[in-house]
C-alpha cells in the first residue's frame, strides 16, 4: 500500500485531473458564442473538483475534509448537468461525451 503524502496521491484528484482535461478538450469543440456561457461554467465547475479535493486534503480536521470532498462532489455534479446541457444542445454527441460521464459516474 503506498503512503498517501500528498493530495496528488490520491487517486480520485488524479481521475479529477483526467476529468478537467476532457472538459477542456471537449469544450474546445463548443461554438464561440458560448464561451462566455456554457463553456465557462462547465470549465470552472470540473477545475473545482480536484481543487476542492486538494484544499479538504490540506485541512487539519476530518470535519473540513468531508467539507471539502461534499464540495467537490457538488461541482462535480454540476459538470455531469452541463455535459447533458451541450448534449441536449447538440454541442457533443453521445460517443464524445461518454468517456468524461464515465468518469464522472465512478463517484456517484
């Protein structure tokens, strides 16, 4: 069993880090006129998952841990509802889409 040291041990900020690069990447597919709009929400609620998971990580207490890991796992929540909103909008077809949902139902 490796020591956990850091959070970029952890597992689930390292799949939280693959999960905001396939957002920045699928989102680079998104017309212009939604970059202030769609684009933006979903780029900032996926960075804030493994941000959240980093900041609870560096906490003193459990209590702030817990915090922080039910943060993350709201804004995750918010990038699966945008996902659905660019697939609904025809921003992204269900096969470009399906490894990031994947991603994101590992945790729910």
């Amino acid at each position: 069993m490796t020591k956990i040291e850091s959070h970029r041990d952890l597992v689930v900020w390292q799949k939280a880090m693959d999960l905001v690069v396939q957002v920045y990447h699928l989102t680079a597919k998104f017309p212009a006129s939604e970059t202030y709009r769609v684009t933006t929400q979903i780029t900032r609620a996926a960075a804030s998952v493994p941000a959240n998971i980093a900041e609870g990580h560096a906490r003193a207490t459990p209590r702030d841990y817990a915090h922080f890991l039910a943060t993350a796992k709201g804004s995750l929540m918010e990038t699966e509802t945008f996902l659905m909103l660019a697939l609904r909008l025809g921003y992204l077809t269900a096969n470009e889409a399906a490894p990031t949902l994947s991603l994101v139902n590992q945790w729910c």
